[in-house]
C-alpha cells in the first residue's frame, strides 16, 4: 500500500503525510481521552474528570485543522485515484474521532455527576470497565489500521462491534434489574446507564473508521454491509 | 449565492445541481423517516413501525450514492473554493443525515418493543410528540436552508438546539421521577427514555447539518462555537 501512495511530487508527498500524521495525532488524543474518562470512572478522580472535560476543546480544535488542511489538499494538489480515497477516507474519519471525544467529555461529566451526589459507582465498575477495555482495543486497533492501511485490522474492529453491542445490552439488563429491586438507586443507574451507552457508541465509530479505512485501500465502500466473523459479507 | 455557483461549464453545473437534489431527495427520505417513527409512536401503528425500519435501507444507500458521486466529481471537476466548500460540505451533510435515518430506525425499534409489551406509551405521548415536533421542524429547515443555501436560517437551527437539549433534560427529570414512583414501568420507561434520547440526537444532527451549510456559504467553520439566540458569537 506504501507504494500505491508514492508519487512524482515529493512536495505531495509530504502534504499527505503530513495530513496522515494529523490524523493519527487527533487518533492519539482521542484514545487518551477515552482511557482517561474511564480511570475517572473507577476511582472518582476529580483531576481525571476535568482534564478530559477540558481536553475536547483541543480534538475539536484539531477536526478544524485536519478538515482544513483536507480542503487545501484537494484544491490544490487534485488528488486522483487512491489519493483521493485516502483523503476523503480522512474526511469522514475525523468526524467520527471528534464524536469519540465528545462521549469521552460525557462519560467524564457522567462520572462527575455520580461522585457529586456522593455515590461511588464501584458496584457496576466490573462491567463498565470490561466493555471500555475491548472498545479502547477497538479504537487503538482501528487506528493502527489507518496508520498501516490494514484492512483485515479493520475489518476485525467491525466484526468486535458485535460483542460490544450485545455487551451493552446485557449491561442495560442487569441495570434495570438493579433499578427495580432498589428504586431508590434509579437516579445514580441512570448516569450509569448514559456512561455505558457513550462508551457503546465509541465502539460504533471505531468501527466506522474501521469502515473507512477498508474504503480508503480496497476503494469499496463497506458500509451498512454485515459482516460475519471470519470477515466475508453475510 | 446561485451566481457564484455558476460556472462556464454547463456539465459542471449540471453535475453539482444533480448532487444537491440529491442531498435534498436524501434529506426529504430521512425527514420522512422521522415523521413515521413518530407517528408510530403517537398509535403503535405496526404497519409505520416495519416501513420505517425498513426504509432505512433507501437511507443507506443513498448515502453511498452520493459519497460516490461527490468523489467523482472532485476527480473529474477538480473545484475550487465555493464549489469545493459545497462538495466538502455535502460529504459531511450526508454522514449526519444517515445518522438521522439511523436514528429513526431506533424510535421505530424502541415503539416496537413498547408496543408488543403491551403497553401502551400514551402517558408521555405530549411530551415526547412535542419535543418531536421540534426536531422535525429542525430537520426540515437545516434542509431548507442547505436547498437556499441560507446561513440565516441554518443559525436558527444551530440555536434551535438549546432548547431540544433543555427539554429533553427535563423529559428525563420526569421519566426519572415516574420510574422512583412506579418501579413495576422501569422495563417500558426506558424504552421512552431511549426514544427520547434518538429524538434529541436527531436534533443535534440537524444543528451540525445548520453548521455545514454555515460553512458552505460563508466559508466559516463554526462547529464548536457558542452561538446566542440572535446569532452573535459568545
């Protein structure tokens, strides 16, 4: 894939490159955020809780960047072929890095709500933090596949989307037992079912980057395709 | 702005012309998606229920259709600044209305389960139509405003929001309030919460789709800006 991306124009070379680094700069905040978001979740650290709600400001700030360095590129440099793919690919995918921000600003105030009200959400940790580490492996894995151009990576974060989503579900369950058997709790659940829910919807956009990455090497758009384990169309 | 889109090339206005009906007959689908979702709602209709679950495939489609044909005309037209801002910005409009069809397809989902409970939601009905009927009005005019290309309108949309997010809050307050009160509803008061949560989502995207129009027009990112209710930035 390398190869395919090397041209005459080192100057267009450099610019790509450049963009491409952006993105996996945007990817790395992200990724921090989330993991930050979610040792706030455990330990009800304040400093934690801030810093990530702090911190959006800078991803959002970086979308502008990347969208407008995009812009620029295409402009011009008119980009054909995979080149074209890759930023278009660069288009959608920063989009859905900013939306994994903004969860990871939702679980911070999620957390920040609970410890406020005095509670320590320790007794469903266990849960919530199993399904963020296989979605923080989602979204390191599906930006490893950007910075590679691996699709069979990004292929393996759309099929991992599946078990998060049926790992939600059974979350929700358990947490609405929970409201039923201590109605008094209903409150603090809730906030415990929204930072779930965010950290649900993080595995969603990795698996659009996902997508998007097989778009930018393969050139098909696999989007709204169901894909079974072992990666063929079902 | 119709002057400054026209160009020499007929072929290329043609091009761009069909691109942006395009965005419009996508926009009119998913508008449309949403008032059934919610119609649904209003009288467990089965039959509203099915055709919006599976209309969201027309949905699907389009959105690639379009993400197809916007890269084919940046290979082959190569544009520059409005032209380039309108396509730029048509590849981003599409991602939010997908996620508006998306969206309605959860509403249907969620009445689905309510509905074959047996329950019947009636008793949020007003709240959740009026809040409802907000978003649809959003939807509406962030299309109206991307057909005119009218940034006056697009910022309505844009402030529009902050009162879908009050209600919305408040929506919650009470659900919150009435599970405490009832635990035995809990399972189906949850499902009103999610259908809640889907329509002010819907209003987000609409309010993001307000923000690219902004961008099109008036070559001015102001996604992450506050904006008060005349407009000003704060």
């Amino acid at each position: 894939m390398e190869d395919i991306l090397h041209h005459q124009s080192s100057q267009f070379d450099e610019e790509l490159g450049r963009l491409r680094s952006d993105v996996l700069r945007m990817g790395g905040l992200v990724e921090n955020q989330v993991a930050t978001a979610i040792e706030a979740y455990g330990a009800c650290d304040p400093r934690a809780i801030e810093e990530t709600i702090a911190r959006d400001q800078d991803i959002n700030a970086l979308e502008k960047q990347i969208d407008d360095e995009s812009a620029q590129l295409i402009a011009r440099r008119q980009p054909t072929a995979v080149d074209l793919r890759l930023v278009f690919g660069i288009i959608k995918i920063v989009t859905d890095l900013e939306r994994i921000g903004d969860e990871a600003k939702k679980i911070a105030k999620g957390v920040r709500r609970i410890c406020a009200a005095g509670s320590q959400p320790t007794q469903f940790a266990p849960a919530i933090l199993h399904l963020a580490e296989t979605v923080l492996v989602m979204v390191r894995e599906s930006l490893d596949a950007f910075a590679r151009l691996d699709s069979g990576l990004a292929q393996k974060v759309i099929v991992d989307d599946n078990g998060v989503d049926a790992e939600f579900k059974s979350i929700v369950r358990q947490l609405i037992t929970h409201m039923t058997e201590e109605p008094n709790t209903i409150s603090m659940v809730m906030d415990v079912i929204w930072i779930a829910r965010s950290v649900e919807r993080i595995g969603d956009h990795a698996k659009n980057v996902g997508e998007h990455v097989i778009f930018i090497v393969e050139g098909q758009d696999v989007r709204h395709r169901r894909l079974s384990s072992n990666g063929g169309a079902v």
